[in-house]
C-alpha cells in the first residue's frame, strides 16, 4: 500500500477540529443553543458546524477565513453600470 501524501499545510487546526466535534456532539444530545440567552435550540448540522467554527475562531484555532460570494460583487457593478446608462440617457434627451 502507499503511504497518504500529506497536504502541504492543513486547512483546520487540531483546536477546530475539536470544537466542531463537541458541537456536534451537544447537537445530537440536544444541548446546543445558537446564542445566549433564550435562543432556539440548533437542530441543523450546518449549523452546529457553523457555531463550532465560529468558537475555534475566537479561541484562536487554524481556521480558514470565512469565504466571501463574489456574486454580491458582480451584481453591484452591473447595478452601478445600467443605472449610469440610464442616467446617461436622460441627459441626452433633454
């Protein structure tokens, strides 16, 4: 058998790892809240992933920055461009 290639540098921390697994784990037993106070009690697994990661974070773990939509982007600049058009068109009518 071959040996696994090691990544070059792993993504998520060891500290990551374990805080999404408690996470997980209070899920399932039906102890994880989404907040302080008098929140709901999380029921989806994308979000107990989503709180666990967040807890890494503030504690400092290896995570990865949180990932950004290049849509919201592309859609303002055709919004800034047809709104220019328009405006440019008034103009020249008058």
């Amino acid at each position: 058998m071959a040996a696994r290639r090691k990544s070059a540098s792993r993504k998520y921390g060891e500290a990551a790892t374990k805080s999404v697994k408690r996470a997980m784990h209070e899920r399932k037993t039906g102890t994880l809240k989404s907040g302080k106070g008098r929140h709901p009690k999380v029921k989806s697994r994308e979000q107990a992933i989503a709180i666990g990661l967040s807890e890494a974070r503030e504690a400092g773990a290896k995570v990865p920055r949180k990932r950004t939509t290049k849509k919201s982007s592309a859609k303002k600049a055709s919004t800034r461009r047809s709104t220019a058009k328009k405006s440019g068109r008034k103009s020249a009518s008058r």
